[in-house]
C-alpha cells in the first residue's frame, strides 16, 4: 500500500500511532513492510490457506463475536443434506459436472430450497462472469430459511465452516504458504484480539488479489474473517479494495464492460432474457427480499434514458434494441478472435493491451490483424506502435508491409483539459474543475463519442436497416458549448442522475425511479450525486469545517453512505455495539435511525420490526438484518449461490506452480477458465510431467514511481528518471544458485516468451521452505515496454491466460519460469529458446492440461435429487499425503 | 550602506533578534528571495481537480495562467489526502505539459511503413464509415432458432478506468446502441 497508493497509506500510519497493529503479507518486503510491525513474506497463490488458518484459529478457540455472527450472518442457516464439501470430495464440492468443468449449485442451497434457489447450472454464468452482477447486492433467497441458533446442528453453516476449515492449521499454513508457525500466530492473535464489541480490525487488500484463478474466494475468505469478527458496517472495519486507476470504481459502476449494464444491470443473454420482463424477473426475482425488488424500476428507467421518446412501456422501452451476449465476450476472448481474424475494428481508450495484459505477444499479434484500430491517448504507447517498434518485428512475426491493420492515432485531452467526476475506490464521486483547453487535436472522449455518434446518427438518417433503428432512436441530444463544441458534462451527469421525464426535475434518490416510463435514469446507484438540481460530487467543504466522516466532501454511492451496511454498526435492538465505535443507532424517542453517516436502511424502520409471512422486497428484511442487498438480510459465510467455484473458499495452487496442492489431490481450481487457443499455454505444474523446466515463482506488482503500463509515468521525465530501467529482484540465495551478478543481465522464459532484465540481488526477496523443498521467487514491476523515455522489456509477456471462472480476470500475479544470466536472444533465435524450452516441458500449443488433476477422477454429478451423494462414499480424499508426482523436481 | 544596516541585514542577526529564531523563514530571506513571487500567486485561475493515477482519489489544485498549466499542488482541504501527493501525483504538472504529448492526429496506412498527418475532422468521418461498414459485415440480427441477437461481434472496445463516469456513459450508451457488445476496460484485468 505504502508503494502503490502512499497517499492513503498516511491513515494506516495514523491507525499505527493510535495504536493499531499493522501486518504485511507480501511476497516481496517493501516500503509497507518496512513500516509494519509485522511482515510476513508468502508464496504467492497460497492467501486463502493462509486465511483459511485464521477463519480455523477463529473457529477453534471460539473466537467469533457471537452476538453479531448469530444476529447479522447466516452462521445459523441449515444448509441442503445433499452438499458435499471438498474435504470429502479431495478438492470437489458436490455438483461438479466433468463435461464443463463447472458446478450445479442445486445442492449448496440452504435446507428447502434445493429447487427454488441459486442460479443451476454455472457454466453459463462463468461466460458471462455473472459474479459481477453481486457487486452492488447479493444473490438472491427465496422465504424462510430454517435456522439453529445453539449453531450445534451439523449442517449449519457454523459448523460446516468449521469442518471445512479444520485441517488449515498452523502447521498446514506453514507447509502451504511458507510462513512460520509462530508468525502466522502472532497474525492470528492481534486480528482476533483487535476485533468485538469494543475494537474493529480492517482488512486491505491492493487488487493484486484479483488477478488470481482463485481471486473471488480470496476476498471471499477476508469477508469470512470480518463476518467472524463484527468487522463488516462498523468504524475501523471492513474489507477495502485499492484499486489502481482514477475512476475504475467508476467504470465498473457505469461499465465499460460486456457483460453489465449501469447499476450492475445485466447485459441481456439471448436464451436466458429473450423479453423484457423475463429480464427483470431475473434480476429481482419475484417474492425476493431486499432492495433488489425495485430493479424494474432501475431497468426501465435506463431504458428511457437510452431511447428516450421512443422507449415506451407498449414496445417495453425499446428493450429488444439491446444486444444480446450468447456466451464470453471478454477481452482475453476477443484478443484470441482478432488473431483468427473475427474482428473487424478495434478502440483503445487510454489502455495500453500490448503492456499492461496478460500475453502480450497474443495482444499484439490481434492487433497486427484488424482493419483498423482507433488508439485514443495521452503518448505514443506500444499499442499503436506495435506494428513497426514490437518485439514481434524483431523476430519476423509481424512485418509492417505485410500488416493489414489502419491505425488512427487521436490524442485525448488530460485530467486538467475536461470537467467531469472521477470514482474513487471507495465509491466517492469528485467533479474535477476544467483548468485549461486541451493542446491541438486533443479532445475528451465526451467530445468524441458524442461527435462520433451524432455523424453515425446523420450517415444512417434515412438507413431502413432494423439494424439503424437503435442509432436512429437512441437519445442523443446534448448541449454543447466552446469552439470545439464540447458536450456539457453535467448534462450528462444530470442524465446518470435520473430525471422526472414531464417536469426534467432531478431525482433526489432511487427510491423515485418508476417503472411507467415517467422517469429516466442512467445509472441508479448514482441516483442523488445531481439532486436538487445541484452537482453534489463537486462539494469541497474543507475537512477542517465538518467531522470526521467528511460528508460534504463529494457524493457517495448510494445516497452518499461513506460506509455500507452501516446498520451493523448497532447491535440487533439498535443501539451503538460500545460507545468506542458508535457510528449508526436507533433513536427511540425520534423513531428513526441517526448517527455520523446516511443509515443503511429504512430510516423509520424500528429494530423491532419482524416482516409479516410472505413479504417481498424492502417489507421483507427486518428490523434487524443488516445486510438489505441481500436476499436474506445476513452476511453470508456461507453462499449458496453467486459464487461459481464454491459456496466456501478452498485453497487450490495457481495454474501454474511447482508445487504439489498439499491439501487436495485436486490442484488447481477445476472451474477455471482456460482458453485452447494455438497462442495460448500454460506451464506444466505437478502431478503433471516436467514441471521442473519451470522452477521458479516469479510475481509482479507497481512501482511508486510508475503507474500501470507506462503511458502516464514512462513518458514524463521526473518519474522516468526516478525508475530508468526494467529490473528483476531475486534473493542472494538464487542469484548464487542461478550465477546472476547484481546489476549484471539476466533472462526469464516462460512457455509464452523470454525477457530480460537487469539483476538487482535483494533480501527483499527471501527462499521460502515449502512442503520439505526450498521455493524461490522473483519479482518484477510490469511497467516497462518499448515506447517512452525509458524502456524494458514486458513482464506481461511472459504469462499465458488462464481466468477466475466468476469475473474472467487473468492469473497474473503468478507464473512459473526459468532464470537465467545474460541477455536474452534478439531475432528469430529467441523463437528457437521458447520453441526448445516449449517442447522440454510438452507444452503442445492450444492444449493447455486438464483443469481436473488426473488422479483425482471428480466425483460424479450430484444434480440428481433422488440420489444419495456419491462424493461421500467413494472414499476420496482418505490419504493426502501419498500422491503420484507430489514431488514432481 | 552604514554598518548599522549591514548588520541588522546579517542573518543570523536577525535569527536571533527577529521572530523566526529557526532560521526557516523571514530571517533567512535575500533580497532576492523577498522580490520572488510564487507561481500560485501569479496565476489566473485555480481549478478544484483529483489526481489522474490511482484511485485513491487525492485532491489537486490546478494553478493555471495564459492557458497554460502553471502548478498543481495537493489540495489541504482534502479530508481523503490533506494536501499530500505522491511521487507521481506531484509529477502531474509534468505529466500534462510534457513535451512528449501527442497533440495531432496520426494515421497508418494498411502496410505502410510510416505515420501520416490527418485531419481531425476527416479522421473522425472515416471511424464512423469504418463503423458502418464493420457492423454490416458482422451484423448478427438473431441466433439459429430466431432469438433476437441485435450485434455485431466485428468491433470491440478496451478502456475507461482512466476516464470520467460521463465519458464512459456515453460511451457504453453509444457502443451498446450500435450493437457493439466488446466493451471491456481495466477493471477486467
């Protein structure tokens, strides 16, 4: 944190002189580490068998703030006597289907409702990466669940998470993860201490986490913790993302992305949402609790700001204008079309792919073969170079007289040239002030997109395509001012706001979008950041003049709560857990909710409040479940649905590792999303054959002095004098056993590309004893490419593609490699390094290994409702420590 | 100049007679320092602003004059950062004025070998032909037993984490009306 956001690193060194315990897991020691109280170096991959041993510290000595679990979570919740949990099925949950490697969720439901919840079949839903969707609510639960409050019955949730979690022991954390048992103890210890009724503990996580094929359940098993502890809706808690890019909350929340609409909206799936209504019913699910109830409101209402006029209740608001997914449309997906020549065109807008994504050499070979490429940025970047300047045109692959691709290079106005609001990580809205005109041809993407689509619109004015109609009907009409005709942004802020339609009068919250058509609204969540007509992600009232919570500096989504959940900040009759951390209580006498932030929940809605038999939507929660996303009212310890890989997190190795899975025979996870694409590979990891080509655990993070793939810091000269030159860090022990010299030259290969770097031999990096044998990492920063004032070689390039089933984001935080001194071969000699080390290992491209491990046949589906299930009678998983090829080096 | 002034002009005279005895201010002053005017005082314009790198959200104050970015500092008043930049928020000013900014628009050619100049204008007019004629190469009106498809799978987009929440509004409402489902940005990777 101290590297990458130093600036919000400031508050953790406040916490630290107030007291607080500061702990860093890092592979590598860094500036963060240097200031903590404890460090803990970790093999890279292993964080869930690290926190799975806290979740079992927790369970085993019965540190869990009972009151809050028993109230606020679903540790009561009975679960279906037809699940099956991975430590029965040596690394498979019940429901696994072997012909799609994905899961059937039917029986992780809770008791009851086997049939009428989760979501069937996944495999669907991992094409889409339907996880998203949860980001702003839970999945959802049908009625009444039955519960066990003594949390003694074997098939609560308290008790299967106890099970699952019981071998990830000290001992366990030690052999997986590499960190010492006494160290893993201290960790253990202050989190447990440090949390209750009087105390919270927070936990933060860098992004890191997410580039993972386990990344979902990674977070998933902080959430566990802080639900354990009553760290969730309280001051000093929660879970906190850092994520890397200025407004990538922002783009997430109004998505540039496939597979989501504003607000977390689904993008329509052609078998699943062919009309209108069978769309919302899926997102609200009729007779559903929570505040998801309303989404046909949210629908129709962004409906009406795309079409506007034309969007009427009678055509259902022109919902069959919007394209339909069939299956992946992720960015990794259509990288590997553009290489087989399915995509026509192509625009970067302020991305840099051939730096900054996974394979990079695949990234670039898919531009090499469009028609055309628009890159919108700042520089120069790789990305539009790549045709003349890539590494490809050193080894013959791409030859600029034989590229066919037509790139439009138009330089973007910056951060000081347009106003408009950034998203910060924690969801707060801030209008930034235009301070001057861009330079030349520099514009914003508002004065492009709005420009592009307003000559689109007149070039099809008079199209009779049913194709056009869209265009033509699409509501497109925004004022414009200044020479260039620049749209103005608080129009456009307006319409995310959401507007009465007869009257153009703002909405002041969510709760007022209609489903009639009579209100338009780009975005729901941020229903409120224009009310009262007032830009309110433009306050700027100074720190000094208002309390700590800060709540007249910008706008928050939703209705400006700076913490969610809030409501679990009070215990279940409403009042303040300990007056320590009083945040959001009940006030009797007024009869409604107050405190220092918004309350996250009916403001008149009594802790005493129990929803009458059959109540749907907001009447469904009561008075004192916090959690009103979700479906139940309660933080889920357990879910029984909106997970892909599994109701519970379990510790599977990266796709790519040298080290056998010490706790299933299982290895990686099996429903990973893995591409067999002639481009892609994966390097083959234990029980598989030849695993030791690739030795060594390389990871890569962020410099201070450099930001993603270079565009914004490689091109300005103070930071590229601060960080001139790509390097590796490797500790004194593998420099030693590898002959590398400090600041001499080494090369790494990996199945996919070779790179080099200049050697910087470092105790930052330290050999860890892992399961009996010495692992060694090294670290790279991912920055550098072959444009800008300083450059490198790409750490990028050196992995393949392998996804997180429940978002699609790629494994690269880790990979295997080899090490060696020197410089790495130019021409088409380095092809001849990869292609030899490729057929060492038996690596056959586009076929990249079994995602289930042979030697751990799955356990046959057990979908079937009449049948027992057979995970727990085969006798798998009885001797984990004897495995063909454990010790594949 | 009497020796009176020369000495009530020594500085560590007036450290340790004045009211800065530190020496961290009046009374480490030249007479060319006094002369010297910050650059924030000078400017026409301060504009309210936040850092463009990670999203952690710092405030900035874009100090400008003539059009030109003159400074930009961290904002005090910012309950999220009080004032403080990193290393790369206090390059900003560096990073928008850098000379090495591409401020034309540039073209390749199929199989060229080298850049060309183009108009904007015209550059913005052959996107949106290139568009048209990509979505009627590609156009998917509905799948093999008749369900609506309304897309094209021929154009796709990457990015928008660097850009404001109404950029990639109109960005995503733009694409999505002309059947372009391929969004994707930063926040998949």
């Amino acid at each position: 944190m101290a590297e990458a956001h130093p600036v919000g690193f400031q508050w953790v060194m406040e916490a630290k002189r107030r007291g607080a315990k500061v702990f860093h897991v890092d592979p590598r020691f860094t500036r963060t580490s240097a200031v903590a109280d404890t460090y803990l170096p970790i093999r890279a991959g292993t964080d869930i068998a690290l926190l799975g041993g806290v979740v079992n510290h927790i369970l085993t000595h019965e540190l869990d703030f009972r009151e809050y679990v028993l109230a606020y979570t679903n540790a009561a919740t009975i679960v279906s006597e037809r699940f099956a949990d991975t430590e029965d099925g040596d690394g498979f949950f019940s429901g696994f289907d072997p012909e799609t490697n994905s899961y059937v969720q039917d029986s992780w439901q809770y008791e009851g409702h086997e049939d009428d919840s989760g979501s069937g079949h996944t495999a669907d839903e991992r094409d889409s990466a339907a996880g998203m969707r949860h980001e702003s609510h839970g999945a959802q639960v049908a009625g009444q669940v039955r519960r066990d409050e003594t949390l003694r019955h074997p098939r609560c949730v308290y008790q299967i998470l106890k099970r699952h979690f019981a071998r990830y022991t000290p001992e366990m954390v030690e052999r997986v993860c590499g960190i010492d048992r006494e160290k893993f103890l201290e960790l253990a210890r202050a989190w447990t201490e440090n949390s209750g009724r009087e105390r919270t503990g927070c936990l933060i996580y860098s992004v890191g986490w997410t580039q993972h094929s386990v990344g979902v359940q990674y977070i998933r098993t902080g959430a566990i913790i802080q639900l354990l502890l009553g760290n969730v809706g309280r001051p000093g808690g929660g879970v906190l993302a850092l994520r890397g890019h200025a407004s990538i909350q922002g783009s997430t929340d109004i998505p540039t992305l496939f597979n989501l609409l504003p607000g977390y909206l689904p993008m329509p799936h052609h078998a699943d949402h062919p009309t209108f209504d069978e769309w919302v019913d899926s997102i609200r699910h009729p007779g559903q609790k929570g505040f998801w109830g309303n989404a046909r409101a949210y629908a129709a209402s962004l409906l009406k700001a795309y079409w506007g006029d034309a969007a009427t209740p009678e055509n259902d608001f022109c919902y069959g204008y919007l394209p339909r997914m069939t299956g992946d449309h992720g960015t990794y997906q259509q990288v590997l079309n553009m290489i087989d020549g399915k995509v026509k065109g192509y625009f970067l807008l302020g991305q840099n792919p051939a730096v900054g994504s996974a394979h990079g050499r695949a990234q670039r070979l898919g531009m090499a073969n469009l028609d055309w490429l628009v890159v919108r940025d700042l520089f120069m970047i790789e990305s539009a170079t790549f045709w003349r300047n890539g590494p490809e045109v050193a080894t013959g692959e791409i030859v600029p007289t034989e590229c066919r691709t037509e790139v439009f290079f138009l330089p973007a106005a910056s951060h000081v040239e347009k106003e408009g609001t950034f998203t910060q990580t924690q969801r707060l809205l801030q209008w930034r002030e235009k301070a001057v005109d861009p330079p030349g041809d520099a514009r914003s993407e508002l004065w492009f997109f709005y420009h592009l689509g307003r000559r689109l619109r007149e070039k099809l004015a008079d199209s009779a395509h049913p194709r056009d109609r869209a265009l033509r009907d699409l509501a497109w009409d925004y004022p414009t001012h200044g020479p260039h005709a620049e749209p103005r942004a608080e129009a456009v802020l307006r319409e995310i706001n959401g507007y009465e339609v007869a009257t153009g009068r703002p909405l002041s919250t969510f709760a007022e979008a209609r489903d009639d058509g009579s209100t338009a609204v780009g975005c729901w969540i941020y229903a409120g950041v224009y009310a009262d007509g007032v830009n309110q992600a433009a306050r700027r009232k100074s720190r000094h003049e208002q309390d700590w919570v800060a709540a007249e500096w910008g706008w928050a989504w939703p209705a400006n709560r700076r913490t969610l959940y809030n409501r679990a900040s009070a215990d279940p009759e409403g009042r303040p857990w300990s007056e320590r951390k009083r945040y959001v209580w009940w006030d009797p006498e007024k009869a409604e909710w107050t405190g220092y932030d918004v309350p996250d929940f009916e403001k008149t809605k009594p802790p005493t409040y129990r929803p009458p038999e059959g109540a749907a939507g907001p009447e469904g929660i009561a008075g004192d479940d916090p959690f009103v996303m979700q479906g139940d009212g309660k933080g889920w310890l357990y879910a029984p649905s909106g997970v892909l890989d599994g109701p519970l997190p379990t510790h599977y190795e990266p796709a790519e590792s040298p080290v056998r899975n010490p706790l299933y025979r299982q290895q990686a996870n099996p429903t990973r999303k893995v591409y067999a694409h002639p481009v892609n590979s994966v390097n083959p990891s234990p029980p598989q054959e030849h695993s030791q080509v690739f030795p060594y655990v390389f990871t890569v993070s962020r410099l201070t002095e450099h930001h993603t793939a270079g565009g914004m810091s490689r091109t300005v000269r103070p930071l590229a004098e601060l960080q001139p030159e790509m390097f590796v860090e490797v500790s004194p022990e593998l420099a030693a056993e590898v002959g590398l010299a400090q600041l001499g030259w080494a090369h790494l290969v990996s199945g996919r590309a070779v790179i080099e770097a200049r050697v910087l031999v470092t105790d930052r990096l330290t050999p860890l004893r892992v399961d009996g044998r010495v692992i060694h990492q090294v670290w790279l920063p991912y920055h550098f490419g072959f444009q800008g004032l300083v450059t490198g070689d790409s750490a990028n390039d050196l992995f393949g593609i392998t996804l997180d089933p429940n978002v699609l984001i790629q494994e690269s935080k880790i990979g295997t490699c080899d090490v060696r001194p020197g410089r790495r071969p130019t021409g088409p000699a380095l092809l001849d390094l990869v292609a030899d080390y490729q057929r060492r290992a038996g690596i056959v491209a586009g076929r990249p290994g079994p995602a289930v491990t042979p030697g751990a046949p799955p356990p046959t589906r057990a979908a079937d409702p009449t049948g027992s299930d057979p995970t727990r009678a085969d006798g798998t998983g009885t001797d984990h420590g004897d495995r063909e090829g454990r010790d594949a080096s | 100049m009497g020796l009176r002034t020369f000495i009530e002009g020594w500085p560590v005279y007036r450290q340790l007679t004045g009211s800065d005895p530190l020496g961290r201010g009046a009374a480490a002053q030249s007479a060319r320092s006094a002369e010297l005017t910050a650059r924030t005082e000078t400017a026409d314009g301060v504009a309210r602003s936040v850092c463009p790198y990670c999203a952690v959200g710092c405030g900035q104050r874009v100090f400008h004059a003539d059009n030109t970015v003159t400074q930009i500092e961290g904002d005090p008043d910012s309950p999220i950062s009080r004032g403080r930049l990193c290393p790369k928020g206090s390059a900003s000013k560096s990073l928008v004025t850098s000379p090495l900014r591409q401020t034309t628009v540039r073209y390749r050619r199929p199989y060229a070998t080298e850049w060309e100049d183009l108009d904007l204008d015209v550059a913005v007019d052959m996107i949106a032909d290139r568009i048209i004629a990509a979505r009627a190469q590609t156009w998917e009106d509905s799948d093999s037993e008749g369900r609506p498809l309304n897309r094209t799978l021929g154009i796709s987009s990457l990015g928008g984490a660097t850009l404001d929440n109404e950029e990639n509004y109109l960005i995503k409402k733009l694409f999505t009306a002309m059947g372009a489902l391929q969004i994707e940005n930063q926040a998949r990777i």
